[in-house]
C-alpha cells in the first residue's frame, strides 16, 4: 500500500539558465495538469523532459514563458 502524499512532499523547484529558459521540478499533481496542458497546446514554449519513478515531472520552459508563484 503506497502512502499518501502530504503537503510537505508537494515539492516544486524552478530552475533558471543562463540561456533564458527555465526548468520546473515538481510532485504538486495540480500543477503537473496545468504544466501538462501548457505542453500539449503549445509545444513550442513547453516541453516535459521526464516522469520519475516518484510521481515527480520535470518540464523544460522557454523565455516566452513568464513563471509567477502566488504565495
């Protein structure tokens, strides 16, 4: 039986490169739809780069996208 994800494991890390794109490490199944839908409409501003093992994602963005946070 697998364990429920908490809040603490909700984790989401954004990477910025030098060369204007950035990279977006997340477990937060909400914005893994969102980065999902991102994808699928427009392919060429975002891109997912893998799916590990532990439910986490990793999207690669270009400049064109601007990442906010709400906090």
């Amino acid at each position: 039986m697998s364990t429920p994800i908490t809040m603490f494991k909700l984790e989401t890390m954004i990477y910025a490169s030098e060369d204007g794109t950035s990279s977006v490490f997340t477990l937060n199944p909400d914005l893994q739809k969102q980065l999902a839908a991102l994808a699928a409409q427009h392919p060429e501003m975002c891109c997912q780069k893998a799916k590990g093992e532990k439910r986490e994602n990793i999207y690669r963005l270009n400049k064109a996208v601007r990442v906010t946070l709400d906090i």
